[in-house]
C-alpha cells in the first residue's frame, strides 16, 4: 500500500528530488523550490532577528538563536509526524493530501507572528496585546508577499493556515492539525527543548528518545488528537521530565527570570509611549532601542542599562515563594495581574527604604510571578494492543502522574522578589521580608 502523502515534495523519499537546508544539530532539511519561496519572503526572514529565548543569553551566552531556526526544526518534524501518521489509516482517513500540505505550511510560520520579547511580553496578559498567533494574520495580509506565495506556489489561503494557528473552524481534520501543532507532544515542543539545550550548553532537553515517540504516534479514540502505542510511554515520560528540568534550570532559573522580570517592568512602565502596531513589527535590535531611547532620563533607564548597556546588571534575588515555601504568599502574589504587581512592588520599595534608611529608586525593586495561563503536557492516551484499549498517559505512568498531581507549574515557577544589586547589600540578613511583603498586599 502506497503512502497516501508520498506525492508530497517535501516527503517524497528520492534522494534527488530537493535540496536540504542545514541547521543545527546536523539536521538536513528538506528544502524545495516552494519551501525556499516562503522562507525568502520579507515575512519569514523577519524571524532572523527574533531570538527564540529573549533574555536567557544573559544568563546562557550561546541563547542567541532565532525563530527562523526553530521554524526550520518545527518544519522537519512537520514532515516525520506526517510520515509517520500517514501509515494510519485513520489519520489518512481524516487528513487529506491538501490538509498535509496546509500543516507544512503552518508549521513553518507557526510563530511568524512572534514580536520581539513576546513571551514576556504576552505573559504581563494586558488587554491592550494580541496573542502573537492572532497577530500572525498580520503578516498574512491579502496583498501581502507571503500570502502570494502560498496561492502560487502552494494553492493554500492564508486563511487555511491561520484557522490552523488560531482555531476557528472545528473540523476533525482541523482538531487533529491542531494537536500536532499544539499538544502534550507536539511538533513545536519537540524541536525548542532540543534546539534550547544545545544552545544553552545543557543537556536536559535533548535526553529523551525522539525517534521512539515519533515511531510510536497514532490517532487517539476520538480521531481528534495524537496518541502513543505502549512503546512510546518512557519516551514520552522522558519528555514530560525534560520539559521540567527546562523550566526549572532555564526558563525558570532565576536569574534569567531577574532579566524578564526587568524587561516586562520596563515595557510595562513605557507602554503608553510606545507604538504598539509598529513596535510589533520591529527586529529585535530596532525594538531594543526604541524602548531605550524612549525610557532615556526617566526612572525606567535603570532597567533598560542594566539589560541592553554596555554594562551588565541584573537584580539581584531577595525572596522567593513557592508552594513549599510560604505557600500563601505564593497563592496571593500569584493571583496579582501585572498593574497590581508593579503597585505592589512599589509598596515595597518605600518599606525598604525605610528599613535601609534612604529613599529607593522606583524601580529597585521589582516582583516576579507566573501568569495566570498553565502548562498542560499530560493529557495523551497510550494504546495497549494487547488490551485492546486507550489509557491516559498519567493512568499508566506515576512519574507523569506525580507530576500532575503536584501541578507542574507550581513545582517550577516560583514568585521572586528582585532588588537592584546595591540595594540587596544595604539589607540585613535578619530583616523579615515576607512581613514587609505582607504589609504591601494588605496596604497597597
């Protein structure tokens, strides 16, 4: 039986029938004349001047790499679920040929409407800023090049693929694209905790076994979602456990956090300057220094030195919360939109201040909780062919299990009290900070 997407030119199996693009880790992509066409685009090459990890490389010097990259990885395992998938009788059931080539699409420009800093960014969740995959049909304008490019060389609308990154249809085909764009083991995951932790010099998030689980993917029950056979559960709790280990000595690792903490301050404060429609379309160094120029001789340069100057300086750790550590004051920070805790943040420095006798800058101290939005990894079934049945990954798996039940996010994304390095020697070790804390949360 022929493979119902070996047509398909970036699957096609002749080895002379594309060209490969190489990124790392001694990854050949393939690279057809229609791949190329939408990674010369304005749009696309934009991604070259969005990093993938913003602020990390203050903390990991090789962070450095961008969305362009990351978009090149997602793309190639795009192309491995498909082929693996497209031997499933039901996903070829439920997927067309044309539904495949919209999924390659969509996974190259899964984050073409990324902005610079947009995590930490996104993460403040102000009302005032657009998802960036909403943002996405901002770069996929009717008269816009890449938009073009996908009608002539692909037959695929722009709105075909933006009803992939930002659901508005629900169609079986549509749900199933969905979950292998954006699901527990998804294309996107697969590639950046590989691709974060050989830039980052760890090994954390490239210790599970990729080719198992790929090999092991097939449709769930419900034909609306991927799930694993029985093989596939250690690779996939590797996954899980990878995923962790990365939010707590990366993403989450607190100095990395001190340079997000100070940047999401900054933007914060300097907002109601700024051109939000143009500063989302800006590179990365272009959005650097308008945000310094604009915060220039106001309380904010503080923050914008100590990141993007010649000089640099991260505040530094005064306190730290978490469900095994003052859990109430975790629950309450936590619970704090952006606005409250910069409020909050101000009632504290003006308590400091009086503990260290002299009157603090604005912006020396700052408060760092998690969003309100929580990671969801467990939520895939195993098949047991022996049985006959579909159970859920966290039924059969304790390691995914405890994870669950402890709730991940709350075992890696602590709450931090940052203050400007000065400052934190000023303080004595025998100050009670959760007091001072308290006391600003009770009287704003």
């Amino acid at each position: 039986m022929s493979h119902p997407y070996s047509d398909i030119s970036e699957l096609a199996q002749a080895g002379n029938s594309f060209g490969v693009i190489r990124i790392p880790t001694e990854q050949d992509v393939p690279f057809t004349r229609r791949v190329r066409a939408i990674v010369d685009t304005a749009e696309f090459q934009r991604l070259r001047q969005v990093t993938q990890l913003a602020l990390a490389s203050h903390v990991y010097p090789g962070a450095t790499h961008t969305r362009f990259e990351h978009a090149l990885g997602v793309y190639h395992n795009a192309l491995r679920y498909l082929w693996q998938l497209g031997s499933d009788a039901k996903f070829a059931a439920i997927v067309s040929r044309h539904d495949a080539e919209v999924l390659i699409v969509a996974a190259l420009l899964h984050d073409i409407g990324h902005w610079p800093f947009c995590h930490p960014i996104e993460d403040m969740e102000l009302p005032q800023m657009p998802p960036h995959e909403v943002f996405a049909k901002e770069f996929l304008r009717p008269d816009g090049e890449l938009t073009k490019v996908l009608e002539s060389q692909w037959n695929v609308s722009a709105a075909e693929v933006l009803d992939v990154l930002v659901a508005k249809s629900n169609s079986p085909s549509n749900r199933l694209r969905r979950s292998i764009l954006s699901g527990p083991i998804d294309i996107d995951k697969m590639d950046y905790l590989a691709r974060d932790s050989q830039h980052c010099g760890v090994p954390y998030g490239r210790h599970f076994d990729r080719n198992r689980l790929i090999n092991s993917l097939i449709v769930n029950e419900a034909g609306d979602g991927l799930a694993i056979t029985s093989k596939g559960r250690t690779a996939a709790e590797m996954m899980v456990f990878a995923r962790y280990v990365m939010f707590t000595e990366v993403y989450w690792h607190h100095a990395v956090r001190s340079a997000t903490t100070m940047f999401a301050r900054s933007f914060l404060e300097l907002m109601p300057k700024l051109d939000l429609s143009s500063l989302f379309r800006m590179s990365e160094p272009e959005l650097i220094r308008c945000l310094c120029t604009t915060a220039s001789g106001s309380d904010v340069a503080a923050l914008t030195d100590g990141l993007f100057g010649q000089r640099r300086r991260l505040h530094k750790r005064l306190a730290e919360y978490s469900i095994y550590h003052r859990e109430p004051l975790y629950r309450a920070l936590r619970l704090l939109t952006a606005t409250q805790l910069a409020g909050c943040s101000s009632g504290l420095t003006e308590r400091l201040g009086a503990v260290v006798g002299r009157k603090l800058l604005p912006m020396d101290v700052l408060i760092d909780a998690p969003p309100q939005h929580r990671e969801v990894e467990f939520r895939v079934d195993v098949w047991f062919r022996s049985s006959k049945e579909y159970r859920p990954l966290r039924e059969v798996s304790p390691i995914v299990d405890a994870m669950a039940k402890t709730q991940f996010d709350d075992c890696v994304k602590k709450v931090r009290i940052f203050v400007s390095p000065e400052i934190r020697d000023l303080i004595p070790a025998s100050l009670s900070v959760d007091e001072l804390v308290l006391d600003a949360l009770k009287n704003p």
